[in-house]
C-alpha cells in the first residue's frame, strides 16, 4: 500500500498564510513570528501559524467579550441549531479535517476520521442536545412570616462569560470541540489556544462555525506558544479557563488562574492509569486489552493505561501474547490506510521516550520487546514492553504518555489494589475478568475518575469524564460540565 492522495483542498489549505481566527474572520497577527508546524511523519515543515501578541490577545478577547453579549442572548434553541449545524459541516468536510490533523500530529488515518472527526460531531450533537435542557431549581424558604408575606426562590443557570480553551496536541481537534461545545451550549464565548505543534484543524473548523452561524466574537483562535495561554488566562477580560494538558501545566495554569482573578478552572490532566488483570482472565483477551488500553495512537492518551499488573503466574504468558501482537503491528505512514501504528507529534517527544528507555535500562527493568526509536526522519518509536524491576521504577510512577506498556506481577487481590492506586494521579483505570461481581466490589477501592471494566480508553459523551487526585479538577461531558460553565444565580422574592 501507499500513501492516499491529499485533497486539493488540504494542500491549499497548508499552503495558506495563517492569520489569527478573530470576529468571524482570518486577521494579520501583530508579530512576524511564526511557528513551524512539523509532520512528525517525515519531518518536513507543512505550514506556518501566528505567534499571537499582546495587541492580539487584547482584540480577542474584546472580541469574545462582544461576541458574548450576542451569544448569550440567542435562544437556546438556536445555539442549539448552530452546533448541529457545525456538526454537519464537520462530516461534510470528514476528509480535508482528517488529511489536515494526520499531516500535523502523524495519527493514523483511521483514527483522524474516525475520533477526530466522526466522534468530534458525535459529541457535538451531544452537547447541543444540552443548549435547550439546562434549567435551575425551584425552592421554598422558610423564612418568618409575621403579617402573612411569602416567599418562593429559583436558581438561574448564568453563563459564566468567556472562556479561554487550552488544547494539547494529542487530540487537537476532539479536545478543542469538546471545550467550545460546551462554552457555546451553555452560552459562554471562548477563545480556543491550541497547542504550538497541532495548530491548523482548529482554524479549519473555525471558518465551519462561521459558516454553520455562529456570531462573530463567539468563537476565536489564537494560534502561539504557551505564553498566549498564560496571558488569556491572566486577562482581566476573561472568566474561566478550561485547560487539558500535562500535570506541571496545569498546576501553573491553576496557579495563574488563582492568581489573576479568582478565573474559574476546570484542569484535565495526565495520568499513569493502571489496568489489573484478575486471574481468572483469558490470556488473549488480556493482550487484545492491552493494545486497546496502551497502543493506540502510539499510547498518546490521556486516558491510556501505562501500568499493567498481572497475576505472578500469568505475567509472563501475558507478555509473550502482547509480544507476538506488537510483532504483527503494520508500522508506517499514518496516511498509508493499512498502518496500524504511526509516529508519535514531534521530535521532543520521541526524545523524551528515548531518555525513558535509558532510565528502563539504567534501573535494571527489563525490555521484553522494542526499547529503542525507529531510524529515519520521522519522529517513530517501537512499541514497547517493560518488565519492571521494583514498585519504585520511573517506568511504573511517571506518565510516559506513548507506546510502553510496564508491567508489575502481583500475588493477592490485596497487593493488586494497593499497586493501581499507589500512584499520585487518578484519571482511569480498568480491571478485567469474568467475574462481574468480584469486579463491582472493587470498582469503589479504584482510585480514579473512570473506572472499566473489561475495557479501556474508550469516551462517550454521556459519561462524565475527568480526574481524581492530581489528574485534575472537574467534569467533562455527561450533565457535570454545566456545573463548570455556569455560574448559579439564586433569585428570592417575598410576595
Ligand atoms: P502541555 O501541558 O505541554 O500543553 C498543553 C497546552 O498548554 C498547550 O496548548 C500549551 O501551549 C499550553 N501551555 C503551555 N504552558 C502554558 C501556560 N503556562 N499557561 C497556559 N497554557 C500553557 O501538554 P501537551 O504536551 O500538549 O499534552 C500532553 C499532556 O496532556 C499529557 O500529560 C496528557 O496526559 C495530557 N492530556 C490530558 C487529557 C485529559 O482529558 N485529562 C487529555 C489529553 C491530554
């Protein structure tokens, strides 16, 4: 097999000089600087985008401000009518979004059609469903009646105003419509920053919502460095942040929002989720598990597992399917239809795997299968097996976020709880077996935001989604995000 053909359409589109997505329209960027986007592919530099600057972030997010005022005040019905407009477009335009996110980020085709684009208007309709279904609560105090006055009391779901959405590379366009749906369902504006390596789909889908309605100012995009972040975060102009990305990240965004103006956020973090394999698992069924919950997308995400515990009789069996299955994997070309396995996004993080295959190999662990990077232009890494040496290897504590499965053996029911949660982190994890009930007693011992059961990795927009103890601080999907995006207003009246 070969490459597929880009559309006409994408090299355009990459060819294009990319100019900040501000009030409905492209405008030039106040600096000359401009970030390279890099197909991780083959290391060739497919477009350039604006480094936003101050005079930028100013116009923006006045923008959104106004964008806001309109936004805010159409019917429900009608934001709702927006979203699935823009839905639409996106599965009009599946293809040309899909070329565009594989040129950036080296995901497989498949997986852009599908997660990128085909689950993007999944959620979205999802989340328009939302615009009409947001309601308050109606409430009777008991407060004194001393000539015969009454009281009655209802709580308003306000939008909170403007939100600035911060996107990583790994699931570039998913992750952002997942925040500007839930900003415009619940009538907020937001301000998309997407990461410096996986800028260009976004501003694709951009000219989409203007396109499926949207008023000018609801939704911007500012393409820069993480400073273009910092600074919307810390601009007196807006309301909340809405940030997924790494756990040091995070925490500094946090701060900042603190900092700033008490800005409301909502963190979506990393992690190191663990999959336990009871023993009465079947051993193939736990191999294709692993691939589900490590490999795809080359491990890059968030909700990946990285920890894998076995039974101490079932390890090595275990590893040895996972072998022969990583053996099988087609590695290439991510636009070449039958890889199964492409580049992970960019160069430092192929080095970043590089230095953890040294630390593996420092701390006597024990690489079963792969270890090492893939010669060649591109940012390519083998898939890997790891068999730790102690509970206290870097490979079993710190989030690699790719292709490295580290497994640990455990003896007792017991040791395997104490393993999954002895761990900072708490985003996902799963546990498999056939034994249903045994698997609903210990689901509530997990520590993690989601928890399957003979499954892994896998999102729907109706389950609630985010992460316990340091993966982060709020919901995604489900009706927990509207917590997020609004603020409660309690309204008392004495008659
Ligand atoms: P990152 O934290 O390096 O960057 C994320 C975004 O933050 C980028 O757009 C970046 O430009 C911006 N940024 C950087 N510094 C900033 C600052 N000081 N203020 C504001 N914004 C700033 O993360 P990444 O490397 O792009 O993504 C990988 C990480 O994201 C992994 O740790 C992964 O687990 C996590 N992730 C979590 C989820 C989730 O839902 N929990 C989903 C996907 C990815």
């Amino acid at each position: 097999m070969s490459d597929i053909a880009l559309l006409p359409s994408v090299s355009q589109f990459l060819g294009r000089d990319h100019g900040l997505y501000i009030d409905g329209g492209y405008v030039a960027c106040s600096t000359t600087a401009k970030l390279k986007v890099i197909n991780p592919a083959n290391g060739e530099v497919i477009a350039q985008v604006s480094d936003a600057g101050q005079s930028d972030i100013d116009c923006a997010v006045n923008s959104a401000n106004l964008g806001f005022k309109i936004w805010s005040k159409t019917s429900p019905a009608a934001r709702a009518a927006v979203l699935f407009k823009l839905a639409d477009l996106l599965e009009q335009n599946r293809e040309e979004l899909a070329q565009i996110e594989t040129c950036q980020s080296g995901k497989i085709i498949h997986i852009a059609r599908a997660f990128e684009v085909d689950q993007a208007a999944h959620f979205l309709r999802y989340y328009a469903g939302w615009a009409t279904k947001i309601t308050g609560e109606t409430i009777t105090p008991s407060l004194p009646s001393f000539a015969g006055e009454r009281y009655t009391a209802f709580t308003l779901r306000e939008p909170v105003g403007v939100v600035v959405g911060i996107v990583p590379w790994n699931f570039s366009t998913m992750i952002a419509i997942w925040k500007l749906a839930s900003a415009l369902t619940t009538g907020c504006s937001i301000i998309i920053k997407p990461s410096e390596f996986t800028p260009l789909t976004i501003l694709r889908i951009a000219e989409l919502a203007s396109e499926a309605g949207l008023p000018p100012g609801a939704l911007n995009v500012l393409t820069g460095s993480g400073l273009v972040g910092k600074a919307l975060i810390e601009h007196p102009g807006t309301d909340k942040v809405s940030f997924t990305g790494s756990v040091p990240t995070g925490i500094a965004v946090g701060k900042g929002a603190m900092d700033a103006k008490l800005t409301r956020a909502t963190l979506e973090l990393g992690g190191k989720n663990s999959v336990g394999f009871l023993r009465d698992i079947d051993l193939d069924k736990a191999a294709d598990g692993i691939i589900e919950a490590g490999f795809l997308h080359s491990g890059q995400i968030c909700a990946a597992a990285e920890r894998f515990f076995a039974h101490r009789s079932q390890i090595e069996p275990i590893m040895e399917k996972l072998s022969q299955r990583l053996a099988s994997l087609k590695i290439g070309s991510p636009l070449d239809e039958a890889t199964q396995f492409g580049p992970v996004t960019n160069k430092q993080h192929q080095q970043k795997l590089a230095g953890f295959f040294e630390t593996a190999r420092s701390e006597n662990s024990t690489i079963v299968y792969g270890g090492k990077l893939i010669e060649g232009p591109g940012c390519y890494v083998e898939p890997t097996i790891i068999l730790a040496n102690s509970i206290n290897d870097t490979l079993l504590n710190e989030e690699t976020f790719g292709p490295i499965a580290t497994f640990f053996p455990y003896d007792t029911e017991e040791e395997l709880l104490h393993l999954m949660n002895n761990t900072p982190y708490g985003l996902s994890a799963s546990l498999w077996t056939n034994d249903l009930s045994k698997a609903l007693r210990l689901v509530p011992e997990i520590q993690a935001g989601t928890v399957w059961v003979n499954m892994h990795t896998m999102l729907d927009p109706a389950v609630p989604f985010g992460g316990i103890k340091s993966s982060g601080i709020g919901r995604e999907f489900g009706s927990a995000f509207i917590d997020d995006y609004t603020e409660l207003k309690s309204v008392m009246i004495r008659y």
